[in-house]
C-alpha cells in the first residue's frame, strides 16, 4: 500500500460534550461526553485509514511529550493510527459543545504551548527521513508557537525535490511562503482565503456567505491554477468553489442532517488527497471530500467517518 504523510503542529486532545441544550452562565449537565486525539493532521490520518475504498495508509508526525502526549498517542493507537513524535511542545485541550435543539457546535480552543529550537530541528530531521518512503505529503493545520513560519515552505521545497505531490490545508504567511513551490493542491476555506490574501475589510465567520469576497477569489484562484497550483475553496454548507479545466465551478454539499460538523474540512482534505494520490481529477475529489465531510458531519466524533 502506498503512504500518506500527514504532517500537524498542534497536537490536541479533543473533548466532545453533547447537550440537549446549554445556557451560558448556568450549570449544564451533558448528556453524553468523550474524548479523541485530534487536531486537523490527526483526523485526516483517521479518515484516511477508514475509508472503504483507500489503497494506502496513513503516517502521522508532529511533537508531544509529558502524560498529555502519552495519553495522546494512546488514543492514536486505539484508533490504529500510525504516529512519529519527536519530544518537546505540549499537547493543547480543545473542548466542542454540541447543542441538539439548535443544531450547533460550538468550539474551545485552548492556547497551543511554545517548542524550542531542539525540538524544530528533530522535527525537520525527523520529516526528512520519513519523507523519501512516502508517495503524497498533506500539510495541515496551524503550528504551536516557536515554529518558523517557513517550515511548510521548507517541506513543500523538499517534496518537489522528490516529486512528491503536496496537498497544502495551512493559511497565512506560512502558505504565502510555500507558494513559490508549488503545492499539488490547496485546500482553504473562505474564511481563512480572506484573511491570507488580504480579502474585506475585516475578519469573516467560517460559515458566512459574501458574494463580493468570492467574486474577488476567482481572479486569486485563477492565477494559482496557472502556477500549477489549484485551490479548492471551502464554504462549510454552502457550494465548493474550484477550476475545473480553466472554467470557474461551484459544486454543492452534500445536505445531511449534521450532529457535529468539527472535523468535516479535515475529512474533505482526506478526500482530496486520496483521490491525487489515485491520481484521479479535482473534481473527482470534490466529490469524494464532500462525502467524507457529510458522513463526519453525522457524527459526535470528530474526525472521523465510522462511529
């Protein structure tokens, strides 16, 4: 079977709560609670080791250390995820409320602990050996304090060295930085387009629609796929924007009846990048990531497309 390296720099320890309702500034009590080693890289490892039709696996780096980072990566081994740690950083708590009656999931992200050079250099060192066995690398998420906003840039240079084909799901300076190398695929949501090439006037939610902010990515887009490096363009419920073959196209999501929808870009990600390394279109990829995205949606666990 052929191997994905999924790399993420902000290892998490997700506590999922389901409440019928909750009210701010009074008791809640849950009625159901669980717990899952998470993070953007972990849940599309996850995905990517559970889907039916998959003809590879998963290898998941990033850094942990202390109890968190023992429980941690004994959660990924009871999910039979594949993970290489270098020592150093800690390993952040995030906590989703999750509200039946109105439908909601609401998410607390605890800050991420600073790593130090040490462990910068044992992680680069460490990407480098695992790299050359791999047949496509995914670069996922946002990374703790104390990492060169240049690293992914670094890890883009490397895998084209190796013609390795990159999904990138990252945002901001850092993929500002990796463009001039080419990632095979970048996969964003509106939100965080916006905010990396400087989009609007202010900040916009991850599930709000503007049609001015869209009509002002397509031009962004279009000068991306003629690099070599096509983006697709998540909207959360809404359509998916991307080129296909040159032309300017919206598919829609699926509709589902969703329970919990953290995690759902990350099972969209896996399907991308299942689909390149299949080597089939981008819009066959929309489509399977749209797939993926429902079935986690239907899901409390995040991150994943089985219960």
């Amino acid at each position: 079977m052929k191997q994905i390296l999924v790399v993420c720099l902000n290892p998490t320890l997700q506590r999922t709560l389901l409440f019928s309702s909750w009210s701010p500034g009074e008791v809640n009590r849950a009625r159901l609670g669980r717990l899952d080693a998470s993070g953007k890289g972990i849940n599309v490892a996850r995905i990517i080791n559970q889907y039916e039709g998959s003809e590879a696996f998963s290898l998941h780096l990033s850094h942990c250390r202390g109890e968190e980072g023992g429980l941690f990566e004994r959660l990924c081994r009871q999910d039979a995820i594949e993970i290489e740690t270098v020592g150093g950083g800690g390993v952040r708590t995030c906590t989703t409320i999750v509200d039946e009656s109105k439908g909601s999931a609401t998410e607390f992200i605890e800050p991420s602990t600073p790593v130090d050079a040490s462990t910068v250099v044992a992680l680069q060192k460490r990407f480098s050996e695992l790299l050359v066995s791999c047949s496509l690398l995914v670069l996922s998420g946002s990374v703790a304090p104390g990492y060169p906003d240049d690293l992914f840039a670094g890890f883009c240079r490397q895998a084209a060295e190796h013609g390795i084909p990159v999904v990138a799901d990252f945002r901001g300076s850092m993929l500002l930085k990796a463009l001039p190398f080419h990632p095979s695929v970048i996969k964003i949501n509106l939100s965080e387009f916006a905010a990396t090439f400087r989009l609007g006037s202010g900040p916009i939610g991850e599930q709000d629609d503007d049609r001015e902010l869209v009509n002002a990515a397509w031009p962004i887009m279009e000068r991306l796929d003629k690099s070599g490096s096509p983006v697709v363009l998540s909207r959360g419920a809404r359509e998916t924007l991307f080129l296909k073959e040159g032309k300017r196209t919206m598919v829609p999501a699926h509709p589902v009846e969703a329970l919990n929808t953290i995690g759902c870009g990350d099972a969209f990600t896996a399907g991308l990048a299942l689909s390149l390394l299949a080597g089939e279109s981008l819009a066959s990829g929309v489509v399977l990531g749209h797939e993926l995205a429902s079935r986690n949606a239907e899901l409390l666990r995040p991150g994943s497309i089985l219960p």
